[in-house]
C-alpha cells in the first residue's frame, strides 16, 4: 500500500507542476483557451487522443461489447482510429484552422452563428453542449471511482471523486490548454505503456492467443468470427457511433482551432492515429477475453440485484484477476490518465459554451480579454464541481443522458457543422431542422426503447440527410460564409 501512495502522491505532484507551468504561459483568453493556437504536432496528437478515450471505455464499453461481440468488437478499435481519428484529421484538421483564422471564431457555437448568420444556432448548441457533455463527464467521475475505491478501499467512493475533481482543477483551472496539453502527452506515454502490461499480462495468463480462441470457438464459435451473436446491425451502430460522432464532437474539434500549421496537422494525424488504434484494439481485444477468463474459472463474475450480469464489473475483474498486484497501480494510473483528460477537454468546452458563446456572445459583448480569461477559470472550476456533485449522487434523469449523451451531441452538430463547412449550398433553415430535428429522433428513439448506438446513429443520419433537404426547399440566400 505504502509504493501505491508513494507512486499517487508523485502522480499528483506532476499534476501541480503542470499547473503551475501552464499558469506562467497563460496571458490572455487564446491563451487559456486554445494554447495562443500555436500548439506543436504531438502535444495535439496526444491531447485528441487522450480525449478520444476515456476510462468509460476500458471500464464498461470494452467489457460489455468484448462480451457479447466477441473478437468481433476488435473492429470498433480499429475503424474508430483509421476513421475516427485518421479521416477526422484528413478531412478536417487544416479546414477547420483555416475556417477559424479567417472567420474570427474559437468555438464550434461561434462557426454555427457566423455561418448560418442565426443566433438561435449559436444558443442551441450551447445549451446541447451543457445538458449532454456535464453527464458525460459525471460518467467519467463515476467509472474511474469505482476503480479508484477497489484499489484504495479505505479511500471510499465520495473521496475518491473528489480527489480527481480537485487535481482536475488544478492544472485546468491554472494553465488551461497549456497545461492540459502538455499534462495530455505524459498521460497518454503512461497510457501507451500500461496497455502494453495489459495484453502481455492477459495473453500470459491465458496461456496465449490460440488458447483463448478455441476456448471462446468452444463456448459460441461467432465469439471468434468476422460479425459477433448479436448480428451486424448492431455491431454497424457501434461503429458508427464511435467513429463518426469524432467529425462534430465540440471537444475533439477544439484540438484543430488550437494546433500550430498544416506540418502540424500531417504529423499530428499519424501520431493520433497509431495512438488511438493501439488503445482500441488492445481494449476491445482484453473486453472479449473475459468470457475466457470466466469459463476457466480465472476471473470472478458480479451479479446485479435481480441476477443479471453486471457488465460494468467485468473489465475491472478481468484486470484485477491478471495484474500483477505490484503493478496495479500502473493500470489505475492508466485509467486515472485516460479519464482526466477527457475530463478536461469535457470541461474546458462546457465552460466555453457558458462563458465564451453564451456571456461574451449575448450578454456582454464587449468584456475585457482579461475578465474573459478569469470567467474561464471559474466555469472550470464550477463545470468541475457540478459534474463531481452529480457523480456523487446521480438522479435518473441523469443517468438516462448519461447513456444518449455521445449520439445526442453527434446528432445535433453533424448535420449542421460538416454541410456548413463544406457545401455553400445549405443554408440557415437546413442547419436549424437539421440540428433540431437530429436531436429529437435520437431522443425519442431512445426513449421509446432503442439502445443508445442504434438511435444516435440514426439520429446522425438523419441530421447529415435534413439539412440539405431543407436547405434545398427552403432556397433564401441567408449564408454568411466565403
């Protein structure tokens, strides 16, 4: 316990030391912001990446999807790095600097507005961006908790949130993207080298690949084909999902306002790239390796209150059941990692809707670079408190957000961001129905009874079909973009 303590108290010093950095850089909004939009090639490869993956994904989505889909799910780890990541950044890296420079903007909100010349767009999007990234980022609390509490368990619950919430804080709150940039790259070396231990460890323990395969071919030969038992629908949704929601998440577009130049953005992508599909893959592959682990006995299996698999615990079992004791806390240092930096971007951009789109854009528009700045670093602060609060005490509101959060944001920005960006032919009525109407379809599927992927994946659809149907109906000259 004493080299755990020793190893997290080391872990934290760094996190102030980041801070403090970041803070002595930071001198105006751009700065805190968008690091002066001069960051290098590798601070934003692994500042995206980072964001990209969270702990929810090592946690919960990697154990439920390797469960039930089998190897099957390995192609959710690759098509989420050659597309989500690869193609984002091929696609839209340069573009969006480019727009950015010339159109005045640092926010996805302030683009929809000057694009589309509508203010509504511009209140919409902030509002989306608060009601579905706070949950998300109450997700990210709660699953790193539960970790954090099995591994320190005199820590308990409550105090393990709080303990992430205040070094969160910290350096986001100090240096901004500065520090979340630079914090971003060391996390993302210290995640590289703990899925490495991961796989060594779980192809060790089971004796090797072969073994696992014919074990699983054993107990359902479609564990180990091309499309898993559930079929290919959805498996398609779950790709979908995760690999096209990147082209207009807020947080992830944010990282193209702030890098340096073109150069930056071809180095960039291929870094991010090899990142994301290294992560992917391994954390899918170990997801479809715990019904191996729970026929050999080898890993326990928890229970829900009525007797149903609780998915959630299977990830954390299977590493508790193949880590080394003595080199656990490198694994929770991983998960600590992952889900800190995709706090921060959550974060950072929920505080930006608040303050940059919403108080700057409607209610003062002509505050001082300087108190700007200062706003920022306390709707940090409070966007932190206020995701902490609800993971401490999820009401069910919440939790059913929680689960739509990713394709209700895709569902609302693809639509109008990607036509707006690319065609001069949509207009303002398409980016408004396109926008709304996405978000609608996504909710009311789900709420009808369909799972998450599959209705944010039509509700993504639906919002890149709409709005140039709408645009080419409703034909009044009301763009503002060149």
């Amino acid at each position: 316990m004493s080299v755990k303590i020793i190893v997290l108290a080391a872990y934290a010093l760094m996190i102030i030391i980041v801070g403090v950095i970041g803070l002595r850089k930071t001198k105006s909004f751009n700065d805190f912001f968008l690091g002066g939009g001069n960051v290098g090639p590798w601070f934003t490869a692994f500042s995206y990446a980072t964001a990209y993956f969270s702990a929810v994904v090592f946690i919960g989505f990697a154990g439920k999807v390797g469960w039930g889909f089998g190897y099957s799910g390995i192609w959710i780890g690759i098509i989420n790095g050659l597309v989500g990541v690869l193609a984002v950044w091929a696609i839209l890296g340069w573009k969006v600097k480019k727009v950015s420079t010339e159109m005045g903007i640092s926010t996805l909100s302030e683009f929809l507005d000057k694009r589309y010349n509508s203010p509504f767009l511009k209140i919409f999007a902030s509002v989306a961006i608060f009601v579905f990234l706070i949950p998300y980022s109450a997700a990210v609390f709660i699953g790193l908790s539960y970790l954090f509490k099995s591994t320190f368990p005199d820590l308990g619950y409550v105090n393990a949130v709080i303990f992430i919430a205040i070094f969160t804080t910290i350096y986001l709150v100090l240096g901004g993207y500065k520090s979340m940039t630079l914090i971003d790259t060391i996390f993302g070396i210290i995640m590289i080298i703990g899925v490495l231990i991961m796989i060594y460890f779980t192809l060790d323990k089971a004796g090797g690949l072969s073994v696992i395969t014919s074990t699983l071919n054993e107990i359902n030969p479609k564990l180990t084909s091309a499309i898993g038992p559930p079929g290919w629908w959805p498996l398609f949704s779950l790709i979908f999902l995760t690999s096209v929601a990147p082209f207009a998440m807020p947080q992830l577009i944010q990282k193209f306002y702030a890098v340096k130049d073109r150069k930056a953005i071809r180095v960039g992508m291929i870094g991010s790239s090899v990142f994301a599909v290294l992560l992917g893959v391994i954390a899918y592959f170990m997801g479809s390796t715990t019904r191996f682990f729970a026929k050999t006995g080898q890993m326990k299996i928890i229970s829900n209150a009525d007797g149903s698999l609780n998915v959630d615990a299977l990830m954390p079992e299977l590493l508790t059941s193949v880590i080394p004791e003595s080199l656990f806390i490198i694994i929770l240092l991983v998960l600590l990692s992952a889900s800190m930096s995709t706090l921060a971007a959550l974060i950072l951009v929920s505080s930006s809707s608040l303050v940059k789109d919403f108080y700057a854009g409607f209610i003062n528009k002509n505050v001082t670079d300087k108190k700007l700045t200062l706003l920022m670093r306390f709707g940090s602060a409070f966007f932190v408190l206020l995701s902490a609060l609800i993971a401490i005490n999820p009401p069910e509101t919440i939790v059913s957000i929680l689960g739509i959060s990713w394709g209700a944001i895709g569902s609302a920005f693809l639509g109008p961001f990607i036509w707006g960006l690319f065609s001069k032919k949509v207009n303002k009525v398409g980016a408004i129905a396109s926008m709304v109407g996405g978000v609608a379809i996504c909710l009311i599927l789900f709420i009808y009874g369909m799972s998450s992927p599959q209705a944010g994946t039509i509700g993504m659809i639906s919002s890149l079909a709409i709005n140039p149907i709408f645009s080419l109906f409703f034909t009044k000259k009301t763009n503002s973009f060149k």
